[in-house]
C-alpha cells in the first residue's frame, strides 16, 4: 500500500547496488541503474527521476525541478533551480514546459514514501500516477 508520509532518512545509506536486488522491472532496480549509470549515491530526488525519466545532467536537473513544480512541489530551491536553469539554458524552454505540463498532469506523487514502492513495477507507477 503506498502511504503519504516523511522519506526515512536511513534510505539515504543504501547504495546502488542494494537496489540491484529488486527484480528487473522494478522501481527499485530502475533506481540502482540510474545511480550506477551516474555514478550517484542515493538522494531522494533520484526516486521522482527514475519515475519522471530525467537524468543527473544539467538539463534533466532543470526538467526535474520543473516537473516537480507542476506536480504540486513549491520550495524556495526548486523556483531559483528553475530561473537560473531557465537563464542558462533559454534554448531548452520548450522541453522546461514540456515537464512543467508532465509534472500538472501526473497525479500528485512527489511527496510520497517511495520505499513502499521499490519493489513494484515500474509500469504499474507509471500507470497509477499517469506520469507517461
């Protein structure tokens, strides 16, 4: 059952191949290839972009912050991510509105425990939040 509550801090020490355990379609396996391919440590955001499908670049970072916007997530650090991303990189703003509109369309998710979730599909997240 997925529940509303804080991210536990002690996911923070689980490292990408600890995820690698979850079955092959899985949120959890998604998320050790995300973090072995960027060669990342677990941080919370990096559940929203396996889901939301934005890499550790740049680019992806601006669109996850987008994304996150339009899905309902509004802190200081999101909106300067967003402005300054949008000053560096005025070319991409077609692909900033895009998220934007991805994120509003996508039942709200960003706030959710995704320990709960790594060992589902992630087609059945993709689905049940209608992040695609």
């Amino acid at each position: 059952m997925i529940t509303h509550s804080l991210k536990n801090p002690d996911q923070n020490t689980l490292n990408a191949l600890a995820f690698l355990d979850y079955h092959e379609d899985s949120l959890g396996f998604g998320l050790g290839c995300f973090l072995l391919r960027n060669n990342l440590s677990f941080e919370k955001d990096d559940t929203v972009r396996v889901l939301a499908g934005y890499d550790g670049s740049f680019l992806g970072e601006i669109c996850l912050q987008y994304f996150l916007f339009g899905n309902g997530r509004r802190n200081f650090l999101s909106v300067i991510t967003m402005l300054v991303g949008t000053l560096s990189a005025i070319s991409h703003c077609g692909a900033f509105y895009t998220a934007f509109k991805k994120g509003r369309n996508a039942h709200r998710f960003h706030d959710l425990d995704f320990s709960k979730m790594l060992s589902q599909p992630l087609e059945n997240i993709w689905s049940a939040f209608n992040i695609l």
